[in-house]
C-alpha cells in the first residue's frame, strides 16, 4: 500500500519537474525539492511556490532551499501535513522579510560572477523602421513624448534589470548599415519640435561609430535643426566625439549610480568615476551633457551613496553644462521578470516587493518617494537652475516629490525641449565668446 502511494506520488512528481523555473534550478535545489515532495507529499501548487523562492535564494546569494527546510525541519518535532504547513510558512516569511528590507550587498569589493557572456555584433540591413515613440512609455504616466532611433538593437553591458534584454534576445547586437538613408528618410514636421533619443535599444556610445552611425547620427541632427538629439550611455566611450564635429543640438546624457551598485548589477558598464570623467570631458570640449539617476535603488546604505553621488555631481559640473536630470526606479513588466528568473543570474535585482505600479512591477508608493525626495532634495541648489524630471513615474510621485505635475505630456515635452534648448543655446554662446 505504501509503495503504491509512492509510485503515484512519483509520477505526479515527474508531470510537476517540466516546470520551467523547476528545470533551471541548479541539482541541488531540485534533489531537495524533490526529497521533500516525496516525504511531505507536496501539492502541485506547494511545489512551485517552493520552486519559485529556491530560485530566488539561489539568485539572491541566500542559503539554498533544502539547507533552509532542514533547519526548520529541526525545530519542530513532527513530520505530519501541520509541520509540512509551519515549514512552508517559515521559509515564506523569510523570503517576504528579504524582499521587504532594504537589499543587502557585499560591500566586501566582491563583484559577482555574471554568466552573461559578451555578444556577438552583426548588420543589419532590412527595411525595418528605426524611428518611434519610446517602448516603455505608458498612458497611465506621466510622459515625455521621447522619440527614439535604433541605430543598434541589443546591448552587450549586461545590465541586470535592463528590459533590453527582454525585447532582443538571441545574443547578438544588430547593428544598422544603412542608417544614414534611414535616418533621411524620416519625415519631422519642420514646424514642430523633437527631442528624440537613441539610447533606449542600445547604449548610444559603446559601440562607437561601427557602420558610420555615430556619422549618421550627427549628420542627422546637422540638417533638423527642429530636434535636440539625445546619447545616453553607460560606457566611457567618448573618443569619436572628441574629434568630430558635434552639431549644437546634441547633448550626451550618463545614467548614474553608487559603485556598489554598478558593482552588483551593471556588469559591464564603465565605473562611476569614469562616467563622471567622461562627462567632464565632454563638457570641457563644449557639449552639453545630462544625467539619469535611473534606476534608484533601494539598498543597505542607498541614502548616504545617493547624497555622495550628488554632491560630487553638483561639484564637478557647473549647471550651465546640464541640460537635464532624470529619476526614476525599478520598474519591470512581467515578462522581464519571468526572463530573469529563467536566465537564474546571480542578482539581488528581484529581491524586492512586487507592488504594482500602472500595470507594471515596483517598489511601493512609500518607499518611492522616499528614495526619490532624498536624491531630490540633496540637489536643491540646483533646484531652479536645473531641469528634473520623472522617467516613467505617475501624477502622485511628481506631485508628492516636486510640488507639482504638468497638466499634459505635451506640456512635459514642450517644457523638456525648451530647458534643454536653452542650455544648448547658452553653451554656444560661451564656445563663441571662447573663440573670439
Ligand atoms: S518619461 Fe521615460 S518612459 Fe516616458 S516617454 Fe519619457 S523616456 Fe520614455
């Protein structure tokens, strides 16, 4: 009788193991789960939310999931379906208290190991469309009306939270070869203003000037004057436009973050320090330049890093060389974070409660704004001086954090344009007063 009870177990067992997130995990964790099924006779759904959480502790450095049952295991005297449910609900809490605290990360100079190789670069030549609105603007936030060109499709910093990932998978980054002609065949209404961007498929430098798109790029910003043409990256890669003629509608922008962040979870990305460097040496050739604290996270120590950051931010540049400054947070849709745990990379990016933000996954109202006033209000002799904005955050956060929300995303990008144009023009006028 009993080893007919285990049989059924068993094969019950064996339709549950195609569970994908169960086929990720590494050997010890499915022998585990596997082990405790069989004893405690776990239900389908007992099954998977174990699952779940074992690929979170293996992700998040934590103690695995069998060394965790075991222990509880210890403390309670039974082996019955009360004990299977205390367990359960042990582990549960302490994957809810890790979620729910500020994340922990190894201060000790420890980088993470990334299993994300580099990516393989190939052309691409198609009649696909490079123009459009940015991918991960929302009707339910409040919006710029960014519009993008993808010069490249896939990044290869290996960036842990980065949706990129999501929407081009393969392992490749698709570079354009006939990017200028594309971007000439772009119909702008001479009549309106564009601030568009070519950072939100790719990083806009670290590829360089591969296939002439950097040429491309400031060609196209040569002939429509009507645009301010935006590069945003993470790299140190400015050499190409040290030497080239800029036009003087574009600006290049940094995202930003405390180093033991970019430590933990941009695996590729150039340094803080050289960030800022490279910021400051193209604000010395007269480029404007902005910066992007995006995302804010929220760890063991955030509070101080951010108030650092800033500081030496407010201190190496002037605010006549910034053309704007952005904020904004984790923010994930649900198929990005089935892609993450599916790819099981060691990260702490996840480790964090899902609150549900216009459709999408991030941090609790509370600990938003708390993140971002503090970066807020480090900057306040920059306040007036300085044009900040939310990336991808609703009325409330605008409203709660700056006082004060645009009545539409037009007004957001009529105001956007305006500020940036303004510095750009105020740059110009320095390099010409330079030169005489
Ligand atoms: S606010 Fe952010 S998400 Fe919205 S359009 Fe602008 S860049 Fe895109």
């Amino acid at each position: 009788m009993k080893m007919t009870k285990h049989l059924d177990y068993q094969k019950r067992f064996d339709s549950f193991s195609n569970y994908e997130l169960y086929q990720n995990l590494e050997k010890e964790s499915r022998n585990a789960i596997k082990d405790i099924g069989m004893k405690y006779q776990l239900t389908y759904q007992e099954l998977r939310q174990l699952t779940d959480m074992a690929l979170d502790f293996v992700m998040w450095d934590e103690t695995s999931i069998g060394k965790q049952w075991n222990n509880e295991e210890k403390s309670i005297q039974h082996s019955d379906q009360l004990a299977k449910k205390k367990i359960l609900g042990s582990i549960y809490n302490n994957w809810e208290k890790l979620k729910e605290n500020a994340t922990n990360y190894d201060s000790n100079g420890s980088k993470r190991e990334y299993k994300t190789e580099g990516r393989k670069l190939k052309t691409i030549n198609g009649d696909n469309a490079v123009f459009g609105m940015c991918p991960v603007a929302s009707e339910k936030t409040v919006c710029c009306n960014l519009r993008t060109i993808d010069v490249a499709k896939g990044c290869g910093l290996g960036c842990s939270y980065c949706s990129i990932q999501t929407f081009y998978e393969g392992g490749t980054i698709s570079v354009e070869d006939n990017l200028a002609d594309k971007l000439a065949a772009i119909e702008l209404d001479p009549n309106k203003n564009y601030h568009i961007g070519s950072g939100q498929s790719s990083d806009s430098l670290a590829l360089g000037n591969k296939n002439g798109i950097l040429d491309a790029q400031l060609d196209f910003a040569r002939n429509n004057p009507n645009i301010i043409l935006e590069f945003k990256t993470k790299s140190k890669n400015i050499g190409y436009l040290l030497q080239a003629a800029v036009p003087r509608n574009i600006f290049v922008s940094w995202s930003l973050n405390p180093q033991l962040f970019i430590d933990h979870e941009e695996a590729r990305t150039a340094t803080i320090e050289q960030r800022l460097q490279a910021a400051r040496q193209l604000a010395d050739a007269g480029i404007l330049v902005g910066f992007h604290f995006h995302p804010i996270v929220y760890y063991s120590g955030w509070d101080a890093d951010y108030y650092d950051l800033v500081k030496r931010l407010m201190a190496m540049f002037s605010v006549n060389e910034v053309g704007l400054i952005s904020f904004g947070t984790l923010t994930f849709i649900k198929p990005a974070i089935k892609a993450l745990r599916k790819g099981s990379m060691r990260s702490k990016i996840l480790q964090m409660p899902f609150a549900d933000a216009a459709g999408k996954i991030s941090y609790p109202m509370e600990t938003k704004k708390k993140i971002f006033s503090v970066v807020w209000n480090t900057f306040q002799p920059w306040h007036d001086e300085v044009f900040f904005y939310f990336c991808m955050e609703d009325r409330q956060v605008w409203e709660s954090v700056f006082g004060r929300c645009y009545e539409t995303n037009d007004d957001f990008e009529k105001d956007l344009f305006n500020n940036v144009s303004n510095k750009l023009q105020i740059k110009s006028e320095l390099l010409i007063s330079q030169i005489n």
